[in-house]
C-alpha cells in the first residue's frame, strides 16, 4: 500500500513498504523546499515513526530518493524568505528529524542534489549516487548565500576538510566518482532504478540495527550534537 502526502489529490510526496524497508518518495518536481512540501515530509516520518512504535525492536531502514533529475534543487528561497519561521520550525526542524531518525536512513541521489538539498542527502547516514547523471553541490556561494552554522557543523562533520574547503567555497559540482573519492557518497550505480535498488540493498544491509530502537536516534544525536546545537537555535534568517 503506498500513501500520499500531504494529500493523493496533492502527491508531494508517497510513503510505500517494502519488508523492512520504508521507500520515501519525493514527487514535486524539482524538490524545493517549502511549507506545505516539508509538512508532507514530516507527515511521512510521522507515519513512519508510529509503525515503528508498534514494531520496535524490528528491523527497519528508510530510503529517500527523488523522481527524475532532481533528487532535491534546495530551498524555494523566495519562500523561505518571505515565510515567517520557515527556518525554524520547517527546514532545519527537517534536517534535524533526518540526522536522528531512529532508523538507518539511506538517501538514493537519482539526479541533483544542491545547496539544500545537499544538506538533506548529507543528513542521511548512508548515500547512494547515480554514476550517470547529476551533481552533488553547496551552490551558497554563488547565490550567494551565507551558510547557517548548524549547516555548517554538519558538511564539516560528514566532509574531509579538502573537500569541505571546495564544496563551501568553490561551490564545486561533485560527479558521482567525485563524490565517492570524496567519501561523500557511499555508492555509486548506472541508472535512476540502479541507484533505487543499491540504496534498498544497503538498507536492508543496515535494517537490523533499528533493533536498538530509541537509542539508535540517541547516538546519532551525540553523534552530531554539535551541529543540532545550533540548528536547533531560533532566530536565523539569511542576509542576502
């Protein structure tokens, strides 16, 4: 059975099961991040996370992926802008969800993923990457945008400091063997449905480690309690 959100007669985005396996799919288009597409992001998760309650202790993996070429093009920054608490209480309350979810998460880069939608891929633990087609990329620079520091603490946790320096400051566009060289992806594959079917593999590789069940979100807290620490912090807004 797959379940639509926030609504099926406004598909932003599908939840479906497969054995352990959760497949969260994003269906807007290019994946812009605005209220009413975090709020069926976060619908989904809630779905998820009351299953899980009544299966903890089970084996459980979430996979994200995308449709088409955008895995997600990142915020719809004239909304974020204009939108009061989209920062708070949206897109980094989102990112913080993601990094402590309290199952493996694998995110299946299909196509792009830039600036925020980097963040989101980077918040996973584990990333698969079509070897075909798309970039991973922080574009901030050339937007130019600055940086939140929570962001910040997380690309410096799940980036070397080489590539961290060429990603924020140069904006590069990693390819897939890029980013694998890089370590900013665990996998990469030919094809949109090669990079689906590696990510649910290395989903069902990890699924068994949901057994720990509230502590497996626990550690991914400590794990990253420096960048949640500040995302978490209210007030930000961009100056552009």
């Amino acid at each position: 059975m797959t379940s639509f959100y926030p609504n099926p007669t406004n598909p932003m985005v599908s939840l479906s099961r497969e054995g352990p396996l959760f497949i969260l799919t994003m269906k807007n288009g290019e994946n812009r991040f605005t209220t009413t597409f975090v709020n069926a992001l976060f619908l989904a998760l809630d779905n998820i996370e009351q299953i899980r309650e009544v299966e903890d202790g089970q084996p459980a993996a979430l996979i994200t992926v995308g449709e088409g070429k955008f895995f997600s093009n990142g915020l719809d920054l004239e909304h974020a802008l204009s939108t009061p608490g989209f920062f708070d209480d949206y897109y980094l309350k989102l990112l913080v969800r993601i990094l402590t979810f309290p199952i493996p998460t694998v995110a299946a880069l299909n196509g792009h993923s830039f600036a925020g939608g980097c963040m989101l891929a980077l918040a996973h633990d584990y990333r698969v990457m079509r070897s075909d087609k798309g970039y991973i990329c922080m574009n901030e620079v050339d937007i130019p945008s600055p940086l939140h520091p929570g962001m910040a603490a997380i690309v410096r946790i799940k980036m070397l400091p080489k590539t961290y320096r060429n990603c924020v400051l140069q904006g590069h566009k990693f390819t897939a063997k890029e980013a694998l060289e890089n370590q900013l992806v665990d996998i990469i594959v030919e094809g949109e449905k090669g990079v689906l079917s590696e990510a649910k593999e290395l989903g069902k590789k990890w699924a068994d480690k949901a057994k720990a069940g509230a502590i497996y979100g626990s550690l991914k807290r400590e794990m990253y309690i420096e960048g949640i620490n500040n995302l978490e912090i209210k007030g930000w807004r961009p100056k552009l």
